[in-house]
C-alpha cells in the first residue's frame, strides 16, 4: 500500500495522477486507511483522502458488472473534476475552504447548462462546473455505498448482489436519476456476476468466509463513510444547498 500517511501533502497526492487511475483492482486496506484520515477532521474534510476514497470505490464495480462500472463512470469523472478544482484555487485548505470560495464568487450554483440564467453566460464562467455542486454528487454516491453495505451487514450471505444493489439504488440513487438512467443502471444490474454477497465480500473486502470478522469490517468501513457523508451533508444542509442542480 502506498504511504499517504501525511496529511500535510495531500496537494501533492491529489495532484499525482498515479493516485487516481482507472481499472487498477480496489484496495480495501488502502480505502479504509484513506477514510480513516479522512474522517479524522470531518469540519475541514482533507480534500485527497475523502476523494481518493470514493474514487477509489467504484474499483470494486467491476467486479459485480462491467456494465454496472460504466453506469457510474460519471463519479470517476466528477472525482478528476474535483481534483482540478484545487489545482484552480491553489489557496484552498480544504473541501470546504474551496466551496466558499465558489461561494464568495457566485458561482457555487453553475452546472455548466445554468450558467447563462445565473448571469454568466459570457464570462470566464460561461462553462464552469462548480465543486459545490459536483462533491453533492459524490456525496450521493456514498450514501449508496453506505446502504449497500449496511444491507449487506444485516444479510446470512445468500441474497443475490444484485438485489442489494438493486435496493440501495432504488432508494438511494434512483431518485436524483433521470428515466434512461434509471433503466440503464436496472439493465446494468440483470448482467451481474458476482453472486451472493458472501461471494461480494471475499470479492471487495478479501474475507473468504462472511463471519464476524468480516461483518466487523464491514461495520467499521460503515462508520467512517457516515463521518464524512454527515459532515458533507450537514455542510449542504445548513446552506441550503441539498437541491442544487
């Protein structure tokens, strides 16, 4: 596992792209020690640990389906897209330093297709994407993932995968979704190959055996994604900024 142990260089980890590469096989030690750090100061979420670790969990996609992995290539790209935000604003300090500083510009709201409503239809920020928006995505992405596997937690090891995921979606995902979406991710899932959750959890957390220990785990990763989706979700909460497009 590499050594990211200094959270003091995270500007420097973001900004390697031998950190962030597509189709490298997920790492569950190198993810929980990623969310360890990250939740360590959830009021100033560290900007690599809390990207890095989403990122690094649609690795595991794969695994269950190919086309399940494609259907969520938008959170590969909203995670590059965050990287390039620091790059952008070289004076932030953390996730949210960055999205006051969106904010101290009026541009927290653009999504590329509002720009010209908000008034920037010919500026520099004609096109802008905005982190504030962008990172709710992510964040979304991760309550998935929390109730994928605090369903499985409560599972015997037997139910198909792509029922929970199914589930999770459905409750999760699919209402921020469009129709199309909706249908591709349900297509998407029908080609799973990764059997039951027992066979999921050798899969992506290495156990061979779903027990306890496993189980444990599978708990301690839970808790430390709710640290940080809390702290995103409260930070979006008390802005009023849950509904941003």
């Amino acid at each position: 596992m590499e050594d990211f142990s200094d959270p003091s260089k995270w500007k420097e980890y973001i900004k390697d792209n031998n950190n962030f590469v597509e189709g490298v096989k997920f790492d569950f030690k190198s993810v929980f020690f990623k969310l360890q750090k990250a939740a360590e100061n959830p009021e100033k979420l560290n900007p690599f640990y809390t990207i890095s670790s989403i990122f690094d969990f649609t690795k595991f996609l794969p695994e269950i389906s190919s086309a399940l992995s494609m259907g969520f290539s938008d959170i590969t790209e909203k995670s590059q897209l965050m990287r390039e935000k620091f790059e952008e604003y070289p004076t932030a300090t953390d996730i949210f330093d960055l999205f006051q500083k969106e904010i101290d510009l009026d541009i927290h709201k653009l999504n590329g297709d509002n720009n010209k409503t908000l008034g920037h239809g010919s500026d520099k920020y004609a096109k802008y994407i905005s982190a504030c928006r962008t990172f709710l995505r992510l964040l979304w992405f991760l309550e998935y993932l929390i109730d994928i596997f605090e369903s499985v937690i409560k599972d015997d090891g037997n139910t198909p995968i792509k029922t929970i995921l199914g589930n999770s979606y459905n409750k999760v995902l699919a209402p921020h979704h469009g129709f199309f979406v909706r249908k591709a991710v349900g297509l998407a899932l029908t080609f799973s190959r990764a059997g039951n959750i027992a066979h999921t959890v050798e899969l992506v957390f290495g156990y061979k055996d779903f027990n306890d220990e496993a189980k444990k785990a599978i708990e301690e990763t839970v808790d430390l994604m709710k640290i940080v989706w809390n702290a995103g979700n409260d930070y979006y909460k008390n802005n009023n900024f849950l509904d941003l497009e």
